[in-house]
C-alpha cells in the first residue's frame, strides 16, 4: 500500500514536471523563432544586395559592350584641326549633313573666296575610329585691264566697258596624294569673265552729276559688294578745241602740228595735263601729226553732217 502510494506521488510530481516543460520549452522556442526570423530577414537583405549588385554589374558590363560598340567619326577643317565630332554604333550610318562648314568658308583676301568642297574619304558606315578632313576650292578673281575709254565728250550713254579684261581662277583639292602627300589641286583658269562685271555708276550722266569733270568707276563682278578696282574718266566737251575758240577746226589742227615741231625741237615743250585731255586726240600719251590730222577729219565731218560726232571719226580713249 505504501509503495503504491509512492509510486502515485512519483506520477504526480512526473506528470507536473510534464506540464512545467512545455512552457519552458515555448519560451525557449520563441527566442528560437526571432533568431530564426531575424537569419531570414538577413538571407533576405542579402539576397536583395546580391540582387542590387547582380544588376549593376550587368548595367555596367551593358554600358561597357555600348561603349565599345561606338566608333568616333572626327571631321577636320582645311589644317586639320577638330571641326566635329561624332560617336557612331559599330555598322550606323555616319551623318555628314549634321557638320557644319559654314566657318570654312572664308575670304583670304577681297578678291578670293575659299569654301568647303568634299570630305577626303566619305564611308557611309562607321566600323572604325575615323578622321575626314575637309578640302577646299577657290576662286580667285583677277582685274588684268580696265576698259580703255577714259574721256567723254557728251554725257549720254553707258560707261563703255571696251578692253576690260577680267579673269578667274579656280582651284580644287583634289582626294589623290602627291608623292609628298599633299592633297592634289586641279586648276582652271576662264579669261573671258569681263562681261559678268559691271561698271559703277553705270552711265555718263550719272558719273558727272555732281558737275565736275573727273569721276571715279568701279569695275564689280555682278552681284558683288566689292569692287576689282577702279579707275578715273573725264568728261572733255571741248575735245579737240585746243585754241578755246569753241569750235572744232583747222585753226586747232594747225596749233596742234605747231606744238609738234616745238615738242621735236625741244621735248621739254610738254603740254599740261588738261591741254592733253583735249589734244591728245588718239589717246598715245603724246602730241603728234596723228591728232592734227584727226582734228581735220571731224572738221570737214562736221562741216558735211552737223550730227557727227567724235566716235564717228575715231573710238576716243
């Protein structure tokens, strides 16, 4: 009897360690489930930072295949300095209509005009780094004579542009190489231009409108701002009227060989510049037989026909 009611108090003290062990268990098992959560919580946070430098090392390596599939396409300018420059996809299709020449074209001086012509090398495709260069041309504009009619005598008419002779030249680079490698130039010359210019102002009467006897002309290309150059005219209504009698006849012929022999005699007898204007008939820079000669000819002109005029006798210069 004893024993069994030992053994019944051994059950109940079991049974109540039973009980106690659970709760200590639980509480052992909840720092257990926070350490666990809180190993997740890190596996997650590092899978996220794996995630985040899976992502930028592709991002990276993206950026690095970009970068080597890019060619530059650099143009220079006529000394080969960078104009432009341009990244371009491996096999893309090079812009050349996106550059720019307009700084290329310039005027060396008032009678030459230098501009973009072609590139040296055109690939429509990049597949390599590349330098294009830019060649130019020229055109070069050249006064050899202005017009040879320097005196009027009436103030009807246009400038008379007779003996003007103008020429241009062009020249080109072209994309072949000398055997000093420079690029080639090809070059045309055209001498027949002078009609393409223009004298300013254009007619007698507007050149002598202020009133006076001397006038300037400027011989321009058409439509052009600068001129080639210019030159003086005279307007000389006494033309051959040496005496100053205001008439034109054989008095002025005879005066006109008497100053002949006198210059042969002694050349230092030189008349002055305004006796020439109106002696000078021919235009030679001297006084002769020739001019006395001319003077008779308009003379006995005039003398049959009152409407004739010094052109008809000879093309005054």
């Amino acid at each position: 009897m004893n024993k069994l009611r030992i053994l019944s108090v051994l059950l109940s003290m079991m049974t109540a360690a039973v009980l106690i062990q659970p709760g200590v268990s639980a509480e052992g098992s909840s720092e257990s489930t926070s350490s666990a959560s809180a190993s997740a919580q890190n596996t997650s946070a590092g899978s996220s930072n794996a995630a985040a430098d899976q992502e930028k090392t592709t991002g990276t390596t993206a950026a690095k295949e970009t970068a080597d599939n890019l060619f530059t396409v650099t143009f220079l300018d006529f000394d080969g300095n960078v104009l432009y420059s341009m990244d371009v996809p491996s096999g893309g299709k090079i812009d050349y209509a996106s550059v720019d020449t307009s700084s290329l074209h310039t005027h060396p001086d008032i009678y030459t005009e230098k501009m973009f012509y072609q590139w040296d090398q055109s690939p429509e495709y990049a597949e390599e780094n590349i330098s294009i260069r830019a060649l130019w041309q020229s055109a070069t504009i050249l006064l050899k004579n202005v017009p040879d009619k320097r005196r009027y005598t009436a103030l009807d008419g246009s400038i008379d542009l007779d003996g003007l002779e103008v020429s241009i030249t062009i020249e080109k680079q072209l994309t072949e190489l000398d055997e000093d490698g420079n690029y080639k130039i090809s070059t045309t010359t055209s001498d027949d231009v002078a009609l393409s210019c223009a004298a300013k102002p254009a007619t007698v009467q507007e050149a002598f409108s202020d009133g006076n006897s001397s006038a300037e002309i400027s011989i321009y290309p058409i439509g052009e701002t600068k001129p080639l150059s210019s030159y003086k005219i005279y307007y000389v209504p006494d033309f051959g009227d040496v005496t100053g009698n205001g008439i034109v006849d054989a008095v002025d012929a005879s005066h006109l060989l008497r100053l002949y022999a006198d210059i042969t005699e002694d050349p230092k007898k030189q008349p002055d510049d305004a006796f020439m204007l109106k002696g000078d008939i021919d235009g030679d820079g001297k006084i002769t037989s020739a001019d006395a000669s001319f003077v008779l000819k308009y003379y006995a002109a005039v003398s049959a026909d009152e409407k004739t005029v010094w052109d008809d006798i000879i093309k005054i210069k």
